[in-house]
C-alpha cells in the first residue's frame, strides 16, 4: 500500500469522525459513531491499523505519525461529544423514564439465615416442645470445668496439649495444662452440665449446643470448630423409659418418624 493514499485514508477518515460526532444529537446516535470509528472489533480506525502493516519499512514511522494524528482528532472529538450530551441530558434521556418518587420501593432481600443457625433453632424448639430448657456456657473454659470436674484425669489422653487449644493467661510465662485456673478453648459442650449443677438445685432438664474446638486437620468430616448437643436431666424417679423416649422422640421429630432407630 502507498504512503500517501494510506495517509489520505486516515484524513478522510479522521475529518468524517469529526462531522457525524458533532453531528450526534442523542446517545443512540452518539454510539452508533463511536461503534463505527472507534470499535474495538469492526471500528474503521481498526481496520486501517491493520492495513499500516502493508507499508513499506521506510514509509511506517510517516504511516505511524499519521495514524496516531488520526486517533488524537477522533477520539478529542468523541471525548467533546460525549462530554455535550451528558451536560444537555441526552445520556439520561437514553437510560430510560427519570425516577418517580411516588412508585413503590422495590424490597430489598437480605439474605436468609445460616443453615448451621437454622438448625440449631429447630433443634432448641423441638427439645423445647419435650421440656428441656436451654442453657448456654462460655467457650473459653478452666480445665476443672472441662476435665477435673467430668472425672477426666491428668493422664488421660483427651487432656493431651495436642488435642487441646490451650490459652496463654496473662503474667504467665508458660502454659500448665495440669493446673485447675489453665485456659482453653472449651473441647465439649459438658462444661455447661458442671456449671449447671454448681448453680442450679434439682429438678434440672436442660439442654446445652453450642461451639467446641479441637485441633483436628480439616476434611470433610472434621473441622478445629464444630458444633455439640447435650441434654441434662436429674429429678426423682427419672427412669430409662424417658431417657429411650427421649432418644426417639428428638431423631424423628428431627429427621422424620420413618427413621429407623
């Protein structure tokens, strides 16, 4: 391709750009243009891009200057026209009716609640419905809740450092997992059950859910953090026919009477 009909290309090109953008009186026309000249895929300044390669080696850095002379005046020129419709409203105009103060508000969805929470409230209500009342407990606990007070004693495996999330106190310099006052994350929800019976004279019907942590690797059957559920019952005369009734009652409620227990 010669120089010089290559540079006539992009003049006539440059100088047509110019005259339909000032000539844009609306959005629709505006990118109609823009798609024309400028478009990424089908853009006319694309194509004759591409043509720049057909020059000879001496006649690309004139090829060159011209092209980019071409895009300065044609994109100044979209930048104006862009720059006019916004400030008379055309885009606006093109983006549909103005908002109407007196419509409707349309509700906004804020999402829904966990499914871990969804459960656990379906399982305080159905433990609810057979009398159990539910009590909580804190999940930084002592070891005389967590261990001593459950009868687990100081070598038995379940204390060990390495299946525990032990707690540095403060003004301690190290941790001693034998002492009673040592601080850990709460590895069982029967922590509650001591407080309970600490504070609470029979008859006591409770139950305790609630986080527990231990170090174990994560799969997809274990986690450092899951969830336990313990039920707490003292009173006279509570006999193993309401403990195998309460056993089946809290599965089918939960899962469905066709449950095979």
């Amino acid at each position: 391709m010669e120089l010089e009909a290559f540079q006539q290309s992009l003049e006539q090109l440059a100088s047509e750009a110019e005259q339909v953008f000032a000539a844009a009186a609306d959005v629709a026309s505006f990118e109609a243009a823009r798609v024309k000249y400028v478009g990424a895929r089908s853009g006319q300044m694309k194509a004759l891009q591409k043509q720049m390669g057909q020059l000879a080696k001496e006649d690309k850095p004139a090829g060159g200057k011209k092209l980019n002379e071409a895009k300065t005046r044609i994109d100044a020129a979209l930048q104006a026209t862009e720059s006019r419709l916004q400030a008379s409203g055309g885009a606006a105009a093109t983006q549909g009716p103005s908002l109407d103060p007196t419509l409707p508000g349309t509700r906004q969805h804020l999402g829904c609640t966990h499914p871990i929470t969804q459960t656990i409230e379906h399982l305080k209500e159905i433990m609810g419905r057979l009398g159990f009342a539910v009590v909580e407990g804190p999940e930084v606990e002592d070891t005389w809740h967590n261990f001593v007070a459950l009868n687990i004693p100081e070598d038995h495996p379940a204390r060990d450092p390495l299946d525990n999330f032990y707690l540095h106190v403060a003004g301690k310099a190290s941790i001693d997992a034998s002492a009673h006052e040592a601080r850990l994350l709460r590895s069982q929800t029967s922590t509650v059950q001591i407080r309970v019976m600490e504070t609470t004279p029979p008859p006591v019907r409770i139950i305790s859910l609630g986080r527990v942590y231990r170090p174990d690797e994560a799969d997809a059957t274990h986690f450092p953090m899951f969830h336990q559920m313990e039920g707490l019952w003292i009173d006279e005369q509570v006999t193993m026919a309401q403990l195998k009734s309460v056993l089946r009652l809290f599965p089918t409620s939960y899962l469905g009477a066709d449950v095979s227990i």
